[in-house]
C-alpha cells in the first residue's frame, strides 16, 4: 500500500506551507487525485485519518479528495476521450497514438487553517 507514503509526503508539504505562514493548525487539506494516479481514495482517506492523529498541527484535520478525470489525447484525429473508459485505443479513428493529458496527478487543492 503506498498511500501512506503519499499522504506522509502530502503531509510534509502542508507542513512546509504551515511553516512559512505561520499557521499553528490545520483543519482540513483538499487533495486532486487523478483517476489513474495509482492511488485508492478510500485507502488514502484511511491513511490520512491515522497519520493526521501523530501530528499536532494536523490533529484530526479532516481529508477532502476530488477525482481529476483521466482524458487522453489522439495524435492522429486530434481527439480527447475518456481513459479509463476507452484504454489506448482512440475510439474515434482506433489509432494507437495516444497519450495521456491528464487524470495521473496527485495534487494539494487547499488548506483550510483554525485560527487560534
């Protein structure tokens, strides 16, 4: 299971932002995962929700996830079209030149802050 090390390195940059803005503790964080990043949302939520209570910045900071579709691009038709749906294959024109243009990101949207 690698979520854990994902959320360990989400974390990390939360901490760093929390740092530099002086921020004592955070009450929730947004995370964009893309639909093939590899990473299982719920697994990721449950790694989340252990790790966040070692933290005192981050003590039971809440985990927002939103899903960055995955769309992938034909060179041949110029064409985008949902990944997971259609694999590689364009189903537009068949071509196997494709590649694709997003929904592998894992990305910090937000933080939200408690003001104390």
């Amino acid at each position: 299971m690698h979520e854990l090390g994902v959320v360990f390195h989400c974390l990390d940059q939360v901490k760093r932002i929390a740092e530099e803005n002086q921020v004592k503790r955070v009450n929730s964080v947004t995370v964009m995962l893309g639909e093939v990043s590899t990473v299982i949302p719920y697994l990721f939520e449950d790694c989340w929700k252990w790790a966040v209570k070692k933290e005192t910045v981050f003590k039971d900071a809440a985990i927002k996830i939103e899903i960055i579709k995955a769309v992938t691009y034909c060179e041949d038709c110029g064409e985008k079209y949902p990944t997971v749906e259609h694999g590689k294959v364009c189903p537009h024109c068949g071509s196997e030149h494709t590649y694709l243009l997003e929904g592998n990101e894992i990305m910090i949207k937000e933080m939200v802050a408690v003001d104390e």
